[in-house]
C-alpha cells in the first residue's frame, strides 16, 4: 500500500512531508501539462514504504493511506499513481521553510473541497 496526497495540498504545498520521508519518494511536478498534473505534491506508489511518517506531518492534513483516502478524494488515488507514466516530468521535493496554516485555514481549505467529516 501507498499513502496518497489528495487535492487539500493544491496549492498549498507545505513540504514538512518531505523532511520526514525516509525514502524521499515524495516529487514535485515540474512538466508543462499543469492540467493533467496540478500544483500539489505526489508520492511514488512504487517507491512508498508505507512508514506513515508524511501523514501527521502534513500540516494541511491532506495525505492519506491508500485505503483511507476519503470518498471525495478517490480520483486522487489515481492522479498519485499517474506520475509513474510521466516520472521524468517530477523531481524528488526538498523541504523548504512555510508559515504553518491556522485552524481555521485548514478548515477553510478542507470546505472548498468538499470534505467534510
């Protein structure tokens, strides 16, 4: 199993995920179809160890286990697995410093998208 990065990181990218993957499967999309692959972080199906260590370090709490991912997610499932067709288009993402979101930011985001629990 794999964990996924759902929409709730578009745009947001925070890369604390980055700092605690022990594998560095977690890329940037750095190709030119922004359609196909929109601005978020992806993790490598193939290359995932399933260690749970990017989950809680998501300040946007947008990354799932495979299994786990929310129903309003489920085509995120199948974008995270579509960057093995297009891997020389991703680069491995470093970490960078980010503000932390608030709360309420992270509401705010998860309401746009539709999830609610």
């Amino acid at each position: 199993m794999t964990y996924i990065v759902t929409r709730l990181c578009r745009d947001c990218i925070d890369t604390a995920c980055t700092a605690v993957c022990p594998v560095a499967c977690i890329y940037r999309y750095e190709g030119d179809d922004k359609e196909r692959f929109p601005n978020q972080l992806y993790i490598h199906p193939g290359e995932c160890v399933d260690c749970n260590a990017c989950e809680p370090a998501c300040p946007w709490e947008a990354i799932f286990p495979e299994d786990e991912v929310p129903k309003v997610f489920e085509a995120d499932i199948a974008l995270n697995y579509a960057m093995e067709e297009a891997e020389d288009d991703f680069e491995v993402c470093d970490e960078e410093d980010h503000e932390q979101p608030s709360p309420s930011e992270v509401e705010a985001n998860k309401a746009k998208w539709g999830y609610t629990r």
